[in-house]
C-alpha cells in the first residue's frame, strides 16, 4: 500500500500556496505510506541557458557551498545552494544533461534527484509529517506538485527508494503498486541507455517513460505503453514540465480519485486527502478509469 | 453534537467528534435499545467506515463525501450518503437500506447477504462482488468483473456494465439495460419472463426510479455449466 496526491493550480491563489495544500494532502496518506515521503514540486524556473538539479547527500554535514563553487567554475556564474533536508536544489549555467553528468562524475557520493528546469524533488525515510517539517514543504510555491507516501514491498526503505522517481529531464513518477517484470525490463532498457540507481520497480516504470519519450512518442503515448509492456499493478502520477497524467491498470486494482474546481485539478489515492482543499466539497469529482490516460497540461487549461 | 428539536434529530459534526465516538453511538442504541432514532452526520470528509455496523432500526444521513467501509454490515438500519462512497460500500450488509446519492467506488455491495442497496450515480469495478442475496440497484454504469461469482439477490443496471459480467455467477440474477462489454465465465444472456419485469419493477420502485421502463432491461444469469455445477465433483467439496 501506498498513497498518492498530486495537485495542479490553475489560479495563482493556489501557487503562492501550493507547499501548504500539497503537505496538508501529504499529512492525510500518511496511514497508507509511513515508511518514506517525497514530493516533486514544479516551480521557480532556471533562467534560458540554465538549469538546476536537487542533489541529494547521505552526509548530514554536505558542504553544499563548495559543490556550488565546483560547478561555477566549470559551468560560470555564482549561485548559492537552497538547502532543504538532506537535499540542495542548486543552478547550473549549462544544460541539465551536461550538469548532472558532471555531478554524477565528480561526485559520486552525492544522488542527483531530479534534473531539469522546473522539476524539483525531496524525499526521505521517516513518516510524511515529520518529512513535510524537515523540508519546509509548506515554503513552497508553484504550478503543480506531486507527492508520495511508501509502505514498501518490492525493495529496501531507503532514500533513494523513496518516491518520486525521476530518470528524465522535469520527468518524475510516483507510483502505488507493484511491478512483476521490473527486472527483465530493466535489463532491456539498460540496452538502450537508460540509467538505474537502485533495484527498484518504479525506478524502472520510470525509465520505461523516459525511453519512450526519448523515441518521440506523447506523454500519452507512453502511458498507454505501459499498459502492454508493464506487468503488474499500479496507479501512477506522471509529472512534467507543463503537467500531470494519471493512469491506473486495465484491472484497477489500485485506488485512485480525481477531483476538478475553477482553481484546482487534484488526484489522491483516497478523497480524504482531497477534502483538505479549498473548495473541496463542490468539486467535480470522478473516480478515473481503468487503461485510461489523463492528462492536465499548462497550455491546455 | 446539538439535538436538532424540530426534526428530532441527532446530529453529529465530524469535524468535531471523532469517528469511533460516533460509531460507538450508534452501536450503543442497538445494544441498549435507547437513543436517538434518527441521526445526521455532517463533514464525512472522506473518513472510513462510517456508520459501520449498525444493527438497530435507524435512519442515518450522512452530508458529504464518505470512504472506505461506509454502512458495512449494516443490519435493519436506513443509510443514506448526499455524496460519493469510497471502496466496499455496505459490504456485508445483511439488510436494511443503503443509498449513495452520488457515485460509489469499487466492491459496492460486496458478500452483502440482504437488504436494498442504491447507487444514483455509477457504481465502479466488481459491483456486487460474491453478493449473497442483497438487492442492489444502479441508476448509473457498473465497472467491470461487476457480480463475480454472485450467488444470489439482483444487481439492477439502469446504465451499463463494464467487462467480465457475472463471471463463475451462481444464482443472482442480473438486470442490464445499457451496453454490457462482455460476459465472464459461464455467464449467458436469458430470457426475460413476467415474473422478471415484475422484479425489476418493484426493484426501481423501491430504489425510487420511476422514469425507466421495466420492458428496456435484459436480464443474465448462470449457464451452470463451470465444475462447480457438476454433480461428479460434489465430493472435492
């Protein structure tokens, strides 16, 4: 069991306090997940010809200044990190690729969480509401955001088994389930160049993702891919750089809601985790289909 | 809480009482045959369980949005939900009334033994599942595997059923009136007699639908032909 929120702000009274809805959603699947939390919160853009990483370190004394100036110095400019939890969110004057294979090869004790313009990822062991203080998640502003709480049955509770899950540039997925074909389809995609960082499951929906995208198919598009090539069960949250997508298995053997205002679209595995909005209890309410893809994008709204 | 003189009302606020006092009160005037009869219940806010295990005859109305679990096992009491119904609504009721005003999520009715159970909007995946002789009645669509392995009672449709209806069903008898996207196991289409229409009928009139023809469903049930059915394998049980 796990849960999952995600919210997307289509006003910007729900931007400016998007950290507060997201944790107060957080706090209410914290019964269905209390091993580990995550949130992937899209905000704060890196200026043109920037990017910025979230960098993640195990040492609870990372000198997060001296990684800033090592990537100064060979990327330009001066940028200061923004600490939060065990995590650096940190700008780079060149493309996300190039500054997260820099890091990956300079510093291999440190784990580059998300990578992008917009994308930023925070996650860590330990119950959500204490994961919610620790990172300040009610600090937060931005378009939208997605969260995770774990109970974890496929592999380790650890950090980096936390969730969300990103192996593609403003790319990320959280996901309640479990995937039985992980480790064949690992090695497949491990042929065609995708990167894993740990043995587990929603690492490799992800990368499935993120290969899909790379060979020109839709968000859609490799959504509905997975209804071929996963095997197992799941809900999945999908963020990108403009938005969201929800889909469940052809059996719906996961939970999973979806809710609509004039300010908000929200998704959570269970409605409590919605009615903490405002505006909740007039909402356009529906549960999603099974096999079916929804999208919320920027432009489309 | 507040009584509620002019309706004679009790009303519970569960942004304010916590759910286990409320159950509990509930529970408590089947066990000492005193208390309110009548009860409103305000901002469910999606909690679980509600009204769960009521065994008196009481009239329950609940403002809102429920969970998991809502009037499970209910026995003899009245529910009904102005809102949606999250998982496993009234599962195991034994009998009484249940009405969601708006949709209800998967295994509505689940194992439920007796009793009418009333969905107006749809009702999700596995609808009826295992039902045991309850009545449930659906303004909306069912999802699919809707009555798997249903034993007995009716599942009434007013809208359609998704995949895999009434796979490795028993004795229930389902009532479709939209598009059914397909039949599970040893689940066939039948004949619609008299005593059919009369059923469905008195179905929507209990469940207070009065503007859909008895004439426009088609009734499914048991091919009886899957292992269970045969008399050679009555020893494995």
């Amino acid at each position: 069991m796990c849960g999952i929120v995600g919210l997307f702000a289509k006003s910007t009274e729900i931007e400016d306090e998007l950290g507060v809805h997201l944790t107060a959603m957080l706090a209410q699947m914290s019964n269905r997940g209390p091993d580990s939390a995550g949130v992937a919160v899209y905000r704060d853009p890196a200026p043109p010809g920037s990017s910025k990483l979230t960098l993640y370190s195990a040492d609870p004394n990372q000198h997060w200044g001296a990684v800033c100036d090592e990537l100064g110095d060979a990327f330009g400019g001066e940028h200061e990190p923004s600490v939060r939890g065990s995590h650096a969110v940190v700008l780079v004057e060149s493309d996300a690729a190039e500054a997260e294979a820099w890091v990956r090869r300079n510093h291999p004790e440190l784990r580059v969480m998300s990578a992008g313009r917009v994308i930023e990822i925070y996650k860590e062991v330990g119950r959500p509401e204490i994961f919610a203080e620790q990172f300040h998640l009610t600090d937060l502003q931005g378009t939208h955001a997605l969260g995770h709480t774990r109970m974890a049955t496929e592999s380790r509770v650890t950090t980096e088994g936390s969730h969300p899950f990103s192996t593609g540039l403003d790319l990320c997925l959280v996901h309640n389930g479990s995937l039985s074909n992980h480790n064949t389809l690992r090695r497949a995609l491990r042929r065609e160049g995708i990167e894993f960082q740990t043995e587990n499951d929603t690492e490799v929906a992800a990368g499935y993702l993120a290969w899909r995208l790379r060979e020109g198919a839709s968000l859609e598009q490799a959504l509905e891919g997975c209804l071929d090539d996963l095997d197992g069960f799941y809900t999945f949250a999908v963020g990108t750089a403009d938005g969201f997508a929800v889909l469940r298995d052809p059996i719906a053997c996961k939970p999973a809601v979806l809710a609509e205002t004039d300010d908000w679209v929200a998704m959570a595995s269970e409605y409590h985790a919605i009615a903490v909005l405002p505006g909740a209890d007039d909402a356009r309410m529906w549960e999603p289909e099974p096999g079916v893809v929804y999208v919320w994008e920027k432009a489309a709204v | 809480m507040v009584a509620d003189a002019a309706l004679a009302t009790e009303v519970v606020d569960l942004a304010v009482t916590p759910l286990r006092e409320l159950n509990q009160r509930l529970h408590d005037v089947a066990r000492t045959g005193a208390g309110p009869t009548r009860w409103r219940v305000v901002n469910p806010r999606g909690a679980h369980a509600v009204a769960c295990g009521l065994d008196a005859e009481l009239d329950v109305e609940i403002d809102g949005h429920v969970g998991y679990y809502c009037a499970g096992m209910n026995k003899h009491a009245s529910v009904r939900v102005r809102g949606n119904a999250g998982t496993g609504l009234a599962e195991n009721m034994m009998s009484g009334t249940v009405v969601v005003e708006g949709s209800a999520s998967q295994s509505a009715g689940a194992t439920a033994h007796g009793g009418l159970l009333v969905v107006h909007g749809d009702a999700a995946a596995r609808c009826g599942i295992s039902m045991k002789g309850v009545n449930i009645v659906v303004r909306g669509s069912v999802g699919h595997l809707s009555a798997f392995m249903a034993q007995t009672g009716c599942l009434v449709v007013c809208g359609d059923a998704g995949e895999a209806l009434g796979d490795s069903i028993y004795e229930a008898r389902l009532y479709i009136r939209g598009e059914v996207a397909g039949l599970g196991a040893d689940c066939i289409e039948k004949e619609m007699r008299e005593e059919h229409l009369a059923q469905v009928r008195d179905l929507l009139a209990r469940a207070g639908i009065d503007d859909v023809e008895a004439g426009d469903f088609r009734r499914y049930g048991s091919a009886r032909q899957l292992y269970t059915f045969k008399v050679d394998n009555a020893g494995a049980y």
